[in-house]
C-alpha cells in the first residue's frame, strides 16, 4: 500500500511572494500570524522539532524525510505549479531531484489554479496575482518535458507499474480527454501514466470518460452531515452570526463518501484543519482535531484502501506541512509527535509496519 502526503514547497522566499505580500513571506507568516478567534481556539500552531524551517537547507528535508518514513508514510505528493510556461516555488523539489536526496519516494501534484488574493486587505480579495493558462500544444509539451526528468528518477511513486500524476482541477483543462490521450501517448515508452483527477473543489465528473486512472474527493466531506453545522454555516452566510465556520472533526471514517465517486477512489483523510492564519473569520476550524481521533478515522480509511485492488492501494493523507491551514503531520507544540505516532500505530495495527517506536 502506498501512504502518500501532499507537501507544499512555499518554505522559502521567491520574488513573486515578496511582491504580493512582503519581503521575506513564506508559509510561516501566515501560521505564526494565527490568533485566537473564539473561545476554545487553538491558535497559533507552531512547530517543535524541525523549527521554522527553511526548504533551501537539504538538512530540513532530510529531517522530513526521516520523520516521514518513521511514521509510515511511503512518500510525498510535492505540489507543482506550472502557469502558462511560468513555475513557481520550484526549488526544494528541484533539489531533491538534481541532488538524489533525501532518498524518499515523491510523486507530483499539478496545482493548475490561479493564484488570487485571499488574504490580507479585503478590499482587494479576488484579485488575479497570477492568472493559470493553458497556451496551447508547445506549452504542453514543454510542460511534459520538465516533469518527464521526474518520472525518470527511480524513487518517483509508481502505482500499476506507472508514474502516479495528479491533477488538482481537471475540469479547468481547456479539454481533459486530449490532456489524457496526449500525455499518455508521451509516455508510453514509460509504460504510460497514472493519472489522478482531483475532485475537492470541482464538480467535475467526467473522470472516468475522459481517461483518467483514479480520483480523490474531499478530506473532510462527512462533516457536512452534521445539523448543527449546517445551521451554523447558514447563520453566518447570513451575517447572524460571526466566523469563522466550525465544524466536529469527525471519529470515524464514513467509506460511503467513496461510493458517491465513480471508477477507483483512493481514501483521503486530513490529521487536523484550521485555516484562519490565512482567512481569519472567513476561514473554517475541525473542532476537537487530536492524534487519538485521526487515529480512530484512520483505521476506516485503511480498511477502505485495502478494498482497492492489490496493485492501486493507495491512501492520501492531506497534508504534511500546510501550517497556514492547520492541516499538517509534522510535530507540534501542542502534541509534539502525536500525529506522527497515531499514524504509525494504526500502519502498525493492520500489519504495513513492524512494531517498533518512532526514534
């Protein structure tokens, strides 16, 4: 079984970044500009062991590797962001490719969106940063060219015997099933590709007719069952009450979200979620977020990627290291190694690890 987790590069400056929100802006602005919104709110999060880390240093991500494979993970989704022919946040990965290290199993993750302002002066929410584009077949090809060197390196994730390739809004391609067709025929002397839709913001569901492989939905679909969330969602929409929204972080698994998604659907699940560094009272908190509930959701996200075929057993962990949303595995303050360690014990339960500490 592969356990993979989305990682995100935005751990060092870039020119693009210091324009739009300052100098010096990394993710750790956003998360240590956390503040308690409500009673009860947890914020901000901060690391422990690795620190305010730096993505340009091979030691940081040679620490997150061996945490990482500590825990059970079998790699990370890095996110990859090509615009049009313009990348972005490109270095730490382009490191770890051009150097071989650390010597941990990655796979890529298109972020084909446009980067707009979220945050910061509301008054100029909605504005287009960097507008994603789609130019045509040269670009195309260029773009497979860039990602090809990764799929080449032999610690990139393979799931059947392929390189495994997401992509996160496949219903914002200018046509789907040609990307499909034209990238599959690209690789085929790499035995072809396996390529994953993303479904968490689109209601695209065309994936199986246009090609694609697999899907993965949403991190948190379940909650929206719960009434009172509902309720409460609805009264602040309305201006009745104030942000941000709240919802139960859910105990158990519910591996019915999955029957809703045709074709093969491998299981997602997020640790924690609290995205208000970035939003403030616009964002959305995971009530009750602790190792011991991931721990509980695990084992039905397990047993439900067990239920795949052998050879596509994958389970997605979202994220390693989103701390501007709450949503990371990395140790904390608050539970130090807690999230890693519920991890682990559950890999451990259905027998994917040996029994044995995290070091």
């Amino acid at each position: 079984m592969e356990v993979l987790a989305y990682y995100l590069p935005q751990y060092h400056p870039i020119p693009e970044n210091d324009e739009w929100w300052g100098t010096g802006f990394t993710e750790w602005s956003s998360a240590t500009s956390g503040r308690p919104l409500f009673r009860g709110h947890a914020q901000p999060h901060l690391p422990a062991d690795l620190g305010f880390y730096d993505l340009r240093v091979p030691e940081a991500r040679a620490a997150q590797a061996e945490l990482a494979a500590g825990a059970g993970l079998t790699g990370f989704i890095y996110w990859h962001y090509w615009l049009g022919g313009r990348r972005l946040l490109e270095r730490p990965f382009n490191d770890v490719l051009i150097s071989g290290e650390p010597d941990f199993p990655f796979c890529l993750a298109w972020a084909n969106h446009s980067w707009q302002r979220r945050w910061g002066d509301p008054s100029r929410y909605g504005e287009m940063l960097l507008e994603q584009t789609y130019p045509g077949e040269a670009d195309d090809e260029a773009h497979f060219r860039y990602v090809r060197r990764a799929f080449e390196d032999p610690r990139y994730v393979r799931v059947d015997g392929r390189p495994v390739f997401f992509v996160f809004s496949p219903g914002q391609l200018p046509d789907p099933a040609r990307f499909v067709e034209t990238w599959q025929k690209r690789a085929e002397d790499l035995g072809g590709l396996y390529l994953v839709a993303m479904l968490e913001r689109s209601d695209y569901r065309n994936h199986v007719a246009d090609g694609f492989d697999a899907a993965v939905g949403s991190a948190f679909v379940d909650h929206q069952s719960d009434p009172l969330t509902r309720l409460r969602s609805a009264l602040i929409n309305r201006k009745v009450l104030k942000g941000p929204k709240r919802f139960p972080y859910p105990v158990h698994y519910d591996p019915s979200v999955l029957d809703a998604i045709e074709g093969t659907t491998f299981p997602i699940l997020a640790p924690n979620w609290d995205d208000t560094p970035r939003l403030g009272r616009r964002g959305s908190v995971a009530m009750g977020c602790e190792p011991q509930k991931f721990a509980s959701r695990l084992r039905g996200a397990l047993h439900a990627a067990r239920g795949l075929p052998e050879a596509e057993q994958v389970l997605i962990i979202k994220s390693w290291n989103e701390w501007g949303e709450g949503n990371y595995l990395e140790p904390d303050q608050q539970f130090g190694h807690g999230w890693l360690e519920a991890l682990r014990s559950e890999l451990v339960r259905v027998g994917h690890l040996p029994p044995k500490e995290i070091s």
